[in-house]
C-alpha cells in the first residue's frame, strides 16, 4: 500500500475529494469543529456550564485559540459531568489512571461509533506496513472489549492479519519466549518493553527474533531505542501517538519517516506554548492540545495533552497532505531544573542509556540539592557484565551534552546499580521520578 495510502480513505471519511489538500481539510475541520462546540454546549452539563464560548459559529480556525482549555484535571473532577450523551448510548467507559493522586480517578465515555471510528483508524493505519496473511503480535497489556489490544487484533483482522495477543506482555523474558514462538511479521506495542524483551533474546544464546516491522505507542520513542530494534530485529520501526483522550488513535508515523500523520478526520491539533498559553509559533515545540470533532460521548475542546511536540504543515515526502506531529520531547514539565540551570529529561536519559545494548531498562530518581544526585537503577538481560555497563553507562552520559554539562560543572552527580531484573516497566508510563531536597533537621 503507498504511503499516502491514509489520504484517500480520509478523504471519504470527511466526504471530501481525493487528493486531499489543505484548504479542503481546513474547511472541513472548521465546519466539524463548529458543530463539535455546538453539541457539547448543548449536551454536556461540563461545556454548558462553561464561560467563554462564543454564541455564533466560529469565522476562522484560529478564533479556537479565544476558547477556554480543558484539563486533565477537569477530566479528574468531572463536575459538572462531561458526558454529552445517555449512559444507555455509551459502549465504553474508560477509566483512565492518575499520577499518584487519590481520589476519583478519570473517566471518559465512547460511543460504539467512537470506537469503531478508532478501529477504522487502526485497520489504516496498520494497513501502512502490514499485508494480509502477516502475523501480527500485539504486546499491547489489558485485554479489555473496547481497548488498544482488542481494537488492534479486529483492525488487523479486517485487513487480512491475523493478531496474536502476548500473554505477559510486560514480563520481558516471557515475551521474548512468545515472539520466537510466534515469529511475527509485525509487532506492535509499547517501546521499552519491547526493547527489553529483544536485548533478553538477543543474549540468551536461542534463536534471533526477525520481524519485518515493528509500531511503537505508548510512550516516547527515544531514536536509540527505535535503532535498537531495527538493528536487533531487522524492523522497520513505525511510531505512533495517541492517547485514551485522542480515542485511543491520534498520528501514524509513514515509510518516510517524517512525522507521525495526523488523524485529521478526528481531532484538531494545536501546539500551544506551555508558559503563557500562548499558540506556539508555527513549528515550534509545544503543549499538544486536542479538540475531537466526531466524538459524541465525551467531546473534548482544547484539551491540554501535556504531550510536547512540533507540528509540520507542510506535505510529507510521502504525498500526504495530513499535518504531521514531530519532534516529540515528553511530558511538560516532567523535566527536572538542574543547578546549572539545564533541564534533565527521561527522554535524554533514554537516548543515552538505550544506545547501551547491554540496558535493557532503567529507571531514575532526581534528588534535588547542590549537587543533583541522580540514581539510575539498571536493568540488563543476563549475562550481566556489571563493571563495564556501568562504566559505559557512565561513559555514554558524559558525552550527553546537558548531563555531561552538568557533571562537569559538579551540578550532578550519578549514581548507578544494577536491578535484579530485566524489565522495569509497569503499564503506566515511565517518568522521572524528581525527590525535592529534604529540609536539614536542625537549623543550620
Ligand atoms: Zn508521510
């Protein structure tokens, strides 16, 4: 299937003319976005109660910028509800997982019509490096009616494919034992326990894993990470964004590599700066904000992903007229402020321990304090070379130009162990866990 394969069926999903282009998708977005504002003022108690919306339809696309932001925590809160439908009409609640917090967790609401739009989704965009008859391992974890996993195995299912769900797929030794089973032609799931499960079968003396291409999601992508597996198994790596809150689907990477396309026939991204909330200029780095435009159960206007990345506009080598998100740096303000005045990220860290062969996760804690203290602890597939991965992680740091800054000018010191284990990872996402500097007991 070509590349800009996405174009076309999108083009019949929004009832416009292939080959798609701008103007028409912005038109289009525009009128979508309009009745989307339209149907949460009227059904849902959350956007009724709201204060600055405008009382007639939106002129230009950038008059979205005037309307208020919708947070996770009002997600959190749900009061008044946001559910812009019947309970009755709901196929699906999802109650989504909050960062340490107590109390209610989030919940959204989809419609079968929202689910089986992600489903169409995922059928297209899997479509992009998966053919018919391919086995397909989806290393996805839940197995709920509606979710990631099973939305996957019936798209792969409609395109000819037949999806192997893993059993233990955050368990990297038992996964790396199911892929060689399976001998996949395409795997799909989450970066780093993928990773961990090909450095566990690239080292325990069985037979390699082969895999004609592999689609990340979930988390962040380092580009260590992505060229570990295309290096381990001989993939082609594709990434994908999204998040419950996008329907599950949001933007699929194409052969080129260039972006991740934009699932426009859905959702209007806009990039805000995350400081003053300000649109960010154009293909700068910002707060990705979302605003559904299909989605009847719980339509979202302007939600703040906390995602970071940069929008392209301009037409993908591939042909694509869909806007591509690129450049994907984490979380807001996930990073930790450092005493020479750098920020440290868990995507830097990535970069620089993945390009390991011998790392197969870590996990990292910030202490704060003159200097930083950053514990890293490691987890390596056996047989565990213990002196010289240190010293290469050690190594590999210092020629990171902000760690490397930073312990040269004694703003941060590191500390790194060995896990007993060669997977770290749960099925929330990974973070830098940031410790604030503990108050001296006595006053000194
Ligand atoms: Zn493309």
């Amino acid at each position: 299937m070509s590349t800009a394969a996405l174009d076309p069926w999108m083009a019949a999903r929004m009832g416009l003319a292939a080959p798609l282009t701008r103007a028409a998708i912005d038109a289009w977005g525009l009128a979508r976005l309009n009745q989307t504002i339209a149907h949460a003022r009227a059904a849902s108690p959350f956007y009724r109660a709201r204060r600055d919306f405008p009382d007639s339809p939106l002129a230009r696309i950038e008059e979205l910028a005037r309307l208020p932001f919708t947070t996770a925590a009002d997600l959190l809160a749900d009061d008044p509800p946001l559910l812009a439908l019947s309970q009755s009409a709901v196929a699906r609640v999802v109650t989504l997982e909050t960062s340490g917090t107590s109390g209610p967790p989030k919940r959204l609401h989809f419609t079968p019509d929202d689910l089986e739009s992600t489903v169409d989704f995922f059928d297209h965009g899997m479509a992009l490096f998966t053919r018919p008859g391919d086995r397909a391992a989806i290393a996805f974890p839940g197995r709920h009616p509606g979710g990631v996993a099973a939305g996957l195995a019936i798209a792969l299912r409609r395109l000819g494919a037949v999806p192997v769900a893993a059993p233990s797929p955050l368990d990297p030794v038992a996964l790396a034992g199911w892929l060689r089973e399976t001998r996949p032609d395409v795997v799909a799931g989450p970066p780093v326990p993928l990773l961990a499960a090909a450095r566990v079968a690239a080292n325990d003396g069985g037979a390699p894993i082969r895999a004609r291409a592999v689609l990340l999601s979930s988390d962040h992508v380092a580009d260590s990470l992505a060229r570990g597996l295309e290096a381990t198994w001989g993939a082609e790596v594709f990434r994908h964004w999204g998040m419950t809150e996008t329907g599950y689907g949001g933007a699929v990477d194409c052969a080129f590599h260039c972006g991740c396309h934009l699932r426009e026939d859905e959702l209007l991204v806009e990039i805000v700066d995350p400081d003053t909330d300000a649109p960010a200029p154009a293909g700068a780095v910002g707060e990705v904000v979302v605003s559904t435009l299909r989605r009847r159960g719980a339509p979202l206007l302007r939600y703040r992903t906390g995602d970071l990345a940069r929008l392209i506009e301009a037409p993908c080598p591939c042909g694509s007229a869909l806007r591509r998100l690129v450049g994907f740096a984490g979380r807001v303000g996930a990073g930790a402020l450092l005493p020479n005045g750098d920020t440290l990220t868990l995507l830097r860290l990535d970069e620089a321990l993945f390009a390991l062969e011998a790392v197969s996760d870590f996990a990292a804690v910030l202490d704060r304090g003159a200097p930083a203290t950053l514990t890293l602890s490691i987890a390596a597939p056996a047989p565990v070379r213990v002196a010289a991965t240190l010293a290469a992680v050690r190594a590999r740091l210092a020629e990171d130009p902000i760690v490397g800054a930073a312990l040269r000018a004694g703003a941060l010191r590191v500390e790194a162990a060995f896990a007993d284990a060669v997977g770290l990872s749960s099925p929330a996402k990974r973070r830098l866990t940031i410790r604030e500097a503990t108050p001296c007991a006595q006053r000194c």
